[in-house]
C-alpha cells in the first residue's frame, strides 16, 4: 500500500466520522422532538487502490420500521376516538348522575311521589298542595336542566367538527407541500440527504396528528411520495391536497338532525372537495379518530340520551292527562260493534279496537291515530309502541265525514266496518269473518275540571301534551327540555284534588289516581331509547324506566371508559416500541459516539504517521 493510498483512506474515515458525528450530536439533540426518527449516515466501500480501500458517504438513513409506524397510526386513531367518546359520555352521565344520590333525576322523581303521598294523606292542606307544585317543577326544571346540557354537547361536537376540519385541512396542505419539496435519491433505498430527512420527519409528524382526526391508509412509493386515503378508500392528499368542508349549523336543538340528504339535513357534513369540482360526503364514512366520535356523540349516543328524557317526560305527562273511554256497544241488524265519541280527541290520540279474526280465531289490535298534517300520512307501524297492534293514520284536518270513509278505505280488508259522521262513528264487525270485542279512545284532558280524575300536571310549555305527529316530527322530541307544570294549576292549587264542581271536601281520588299513576301502573317505552327492543318494548313503572336509562347511561360511560383504557395501553406499548427502534436512546448515542472518537482517532493517528513518513523520505532525499 503506498502512503497515498493510506492517506487517503484515512481522510475518508475522517470525513465518515464527522459526518456519524454530526448525526449522533442531532440525534441527542433532538432526542425530545416529537416525531423525530433517529438518523444514522449511509456509507459505501470505495476502491483507493490494489492494497486496500476507503468509504464514502452517500447520505443519511432514517432507522424507521414502517409497519410498527402504520400499527402506530391506527392506534392513534383507535384512541383519539375512544378517549374523546369516553370524555363526553362521562359528561352524559354527570348529568344524569348516580342511582339513589342527591339531586339526581331520580331524587326529584322520588321527592315528586313523595310529595304526592303527602298530599293523597292530607287533601285540605295547603301546604300539601304547595308542596306537590314545587316538587313538579322541580321534576321539570331537572328534565329542562338535563336536557340543555345534552344539546350544550351536541353543540359542543359540532363545533369539534368544525375546529377538526380546519385543522385536517391544515395537515394535508403541509403532507402536499412536502411531497413537493422532497427529492428522491437517485441511488434509491432509504437513504436521502440531511433536508429531505427532515422534511420526511416533518410529514410523518402531520399524517400522525391526521391520524388523531380520522382513520386513514398512507402509502408510499419509490421515491418517497406518499398519498393519504380515509379509511373507506377516498383520496385526501398526495402531490395536491383535497379541501374538507363543514358547514357548521347554528343552534343544536333536539330536533336538528343529520341527514346524507344534504336538502333536508340539519346538521354539517364533513365533505372532500377536488379541484374538478366534484366532492364526497364523509360523515357516515368515518369509523375512527376525534372527527367520527364528535359524529357518532352528535348523532347517535346524544340523540339517544335526549330521547330517555324525552320518553320519560312525554310517559309522565301521559300517565297523568290520558284519559281512555270504552264504547257504548250497539247492534245494526246482524252487526254489532261500538259507538265511540271522538270529540275530545287530540291530535296524536287513538282509536282502540279489539276484535277476533273468525277465519283463524287470532285476536288482532287496531290503533286509530289522529293526525292533523296529512303530510305524515301514512304512518309507519312504529306510531306506537305496541308491538302487536296495526297502526292506520286518520287526517282530521278535512271534513268531518272524511274520518269515516278513510277509516272504511284502510279497515275494509280487516273487515270493519264504520258508519256514522264524527265525532260519532260506529265500529262494527263484518258477519262470518270478524267479532268486534272491544273499542275505545284514548283522549288528553286538558281540563281541570272535567269530572275525572285525569289532569293535564305537567304541559308542553302552556299547551297541552297529546304526543302529535306533525311534518316537522314527533311532539315527543325535545319535550324534556320544555315540559312545564300547568300554569293554570299554579294559579289554582286546589284544582290538584277538585275534578268537578261536586267534588267532596278531603276527597282523595285525584291523589290516589295521580299516586298511582306515578308509582305502580306500566307503561311501555320506545326501544330508541336502548331500553327493551322493537319486538318486546320495555313495560314497566315511570321509576322502574328511569332506573333502566340511568343504569344504562351508567354501563355506556363505564365501557366507553375501559375502551379507551385499553386502547391507550395498546397505544402506549407500540409507542414504546416504536420510540426504541426509531426513537433516540442516549445511552446507545453516546456509545456510538465514544466508538467514533477512537475510530476518530485511529484515523487521525494514520495521517499523523503518514505525514511523518514524508517528513523522513524528504529528509533522506
């Protein structure tokens, strides 16, 4: 080997060395950055001649394990869903509180009953009275209270859809930008030169927070581009970034709704716009990260928390005001049936009607539901929450004599029959195929006065509560949020114990109905509310249900809870993994360093002998 040649593979190990230098002295540097991959130089062998050979340094590589890295950011997703859910929902049971604590939902329901008791005990007493008042509203405030809380967290997602879309677009103008700036190594592989490694670090740093924002799919080609997909598939940024939209709505109230039709939906939709022109809904498309829990708190888990309150108000008030009248039977010829009066129907009250099908000997049910917006028509059997009744909507809004032919158009093939001109119609049976049993109507009383025990206790607002069904939706929605005691029992308190101008003095039928009514009778509670099911709604007390959405709102934060423990310990341990392949270790830094310090100064001591050798061969010369 000639002394040149030494000398020049140890001015390349000199340069190889600064350069690992300069890397390791970055790495401890940046060891606290987040997203921060370590570096190490890329160095090849190089000829210096027959009797040995140098290095050279080519550029830098990243230490990166791309697939812990894709793990990683499904995780992030997975998390940053569950942990947002579990915050809101924690939230939502905050504010139904614990069964049998203080100042709960259940609290005023049981100071209410109590407050009736009371009141069923000693009917003179003014104090009774007061006290009966003052506990219903403060049922009602509670309801209102709960129920402009669960629409604040609506509101509140909504407006996390909002901020996220702002920030997503964000992230993927930087993800577009920076494929634009980098350039590929035109020796391919991993390496690349110290600026692009950075930017490279920079962009995975971004798709990481869009990660937190939503389920995607990164893939990266040779020459280190990468396109970012959602999860269902759609493209949201490579060498151009697409434009997310949301078009935030105002007030968040319980009847505004998200619908894919965007003509009718009340809520924002998050879209993807190109710059073609064309752009896609990716509200329902979402499975993962903040901007799908923001959607499926605002439409779903929310929407249903609202609904408890509302069945709970709307079972309440009904108990108290529904009042059914069983027909008078008649007989036409060789007909009979029932005359029914339905002058005191409501819009969303019914016709009850029994009868038994002679053909099979089935007992079949039959729910005649008011309406007064033909608009609704025809109902969906779901109307009501008797599982086993089929459901005809009759529009009231026309002539009178209307009722009856309508009736006749969609009960003939049931084989009943109606005659007369309302509100007095008949029901009658059809000989040899049907047997009428029983009919009646259930109607809302909205007098204090009428000769019943029923009583319109609690209002929507000053009217009344019938549950109508109008194009805008079911009265029954955003109910708990403006249920109010009568005023007009306020301002007369004995009216809580007189039904009629001869009512006794101390008679208690009113309390003893309303006593009733709100401890032992059943009722039967939509399946929207996650309690019971479409083929076997729950049936049970006014207490018994709110005890069941309680305990269920409970369950949810609980589970929502443990869900994103889990996930955050999944999230944790491949953080750690990922940070001890791809992260900085200062001990393994600074042995690296100490192992170039000696090679640092082997080669350092080859030139100096170098060096020396020329000193003497020119000396002997």
């Amino acid at each position: 080997m000639s002394l040149g040649d030494a000398l020049s593979i140890a001015m390349a190990g000199l340069r190889a060395n600064q350069a690992a230098m300069s890397l390791v002295s970055s790495n401890v540097a940046n060891a606290e950055t987040p997203g921060y991959v370590r570096k190490t130089i890329d160095q090849v062998q190089t000829y210096s001649g027959p009797s040995g050979s140098g290095v050279s340094v080519v550029g830098v590589n990243r230490e990166l394990d791309a697939f812990l890295q894709a793990q990683l950011r499904t995780e992030t997703s997975g998390a940053s869903y569950a942990s947002l859910r579990s915050d809101f929902l924690n939230q939502v049971q905050g504010l139904f509180g614990d069964p049998n604590s203080t100042g709960t939902l259940e609290d005023s329901f049981n100071s209410l009953t109590a407050a009736v008791r009371a009141l069923a005990t000693s009917p003179d007493s003014t104090s009774a009275r007061i006290g009966l008042l003052n506990a219903a509203q403060v049922m009602s405030g509670a309801l209102n209270a709960m129920s402009n809380g669960i629409q604040s967290l609506r509101t509140g997602a909504e407006t996390g859809l909002s901020d996220s879309t702002t920030t997503a677009n964000n992230l993927l103008q930087q993800i577009a930008s920076i494929n634009n700036n980098i350039r590929s190594n035109p020796a391919g592989g991993t390496s690349t030169d110290t600026a692009t490694a950075a930017m490279l670090d920079q962009r995975d740093q971004a798709i990481s927070q869009l990660a937190q924002l939503m389920d995607i799919r990164v893939v990266t080609d040779g020459s280190n581009q990468v396109t970012v997909f959602t999860g269902s598939g759609v493209q949201l940024a490579g060498m151009q970034a697409a434009k997310l939209s949301f078009d935030a709505q105002g007030t968040v109230t319980p009847s505004t709704t998200w619908s894919s039709n965007a003509a009718t939906s009340q809520l924002g939709s998050v879209k993807v716009s190109y710059a073609d022109g064309s752009s896609i809904d990716l509200t329902s498309s979402l499975k993962s990260g903040k901007m799908a829990a923001y959607i499926e708190l605002r439409d779903k888990s929310l929407v249903q928390a609202q609904t408890q309150l509302d069945q709970f108000a709307a079972s309440m008030a009904s108990a108290l005001s529904d009042k059914t009248t069983a027909g008078t039977p008649v007989t036409s010829g060789t007909q009979a049936g029932f005359a029914l009066d339905l002058s005191n129907m409501k819009s969303g009250n019914t016709v009850n009607i029994s009868y038994t099908d002679t053909a099979t000997g089935a007992q079949r049910t039959v729910s005649v539901m008011r309406v007064d917006d033909p608009s609704v028509l025809p109902l969906p059997q779901t109307a009501t929450l008797d599982p086993n009744d089929y459901v005809v909507g009759i529009d009231f809004s026309g002539a009178s004599g209307s009722v009856t032919a309508q009736l006749n158009a969609a009960l003939n093939s049931r084989n009943l029959q109606f005659t007369g001109t309302a509100p007095n119609i008949t029901v009658l049976n059809n000989p040899n195929f049907s047997i009428v049993t029983a009919a009646s109507v259930t109607s809302t009383e909205t007098s204090l006065a009428g000769g019943s025990a029923e009583l319109p206790l609690f209002t929507d607002g000053s009217s009344a509560y019938s549950g109508a069904l109008t194009g805008s939706g079911s009265q029954m929605t955003g109910f708990a949020q403006r249920i109010a005691v009568n005023p007009a029992l306020v301002n007369d308190s004995d009216k809580l114990v007189s039904y009629s101008a001869s009512t006794a003095a101390g008679d208690t039928t009113r309390p003893d109905f309303i006593l009733k009514q709100l401890s032992t009778s059943k009722f039967l509670y939509s399946p929207s509310t996650g309690v019971g099911s479409t083929g076997t709604p729950y049936n049970g007390t006014l207490q018994n249900y709110l005890q069941q959405f309680v305990s269920l709102q409970g369950s949810n934060a609980q589970a929502a809870s443990q869900l994103s423990d889990g996930q955050n310990v999944v999230l944790n341990t491949l953080q750690q993994k990922y940070s001890t392949n791809s992260g900085v270790n200062m001990d393994d830094e600074m042995a690296h360093l100490l192992s170039l310090q000696n090679a640092y100064s082997a080669n350092a001591r080859v030139m100096s002998t170098v060096n020396q050798m020329y000193q003497t061969l020119m000396q002997a010369m």
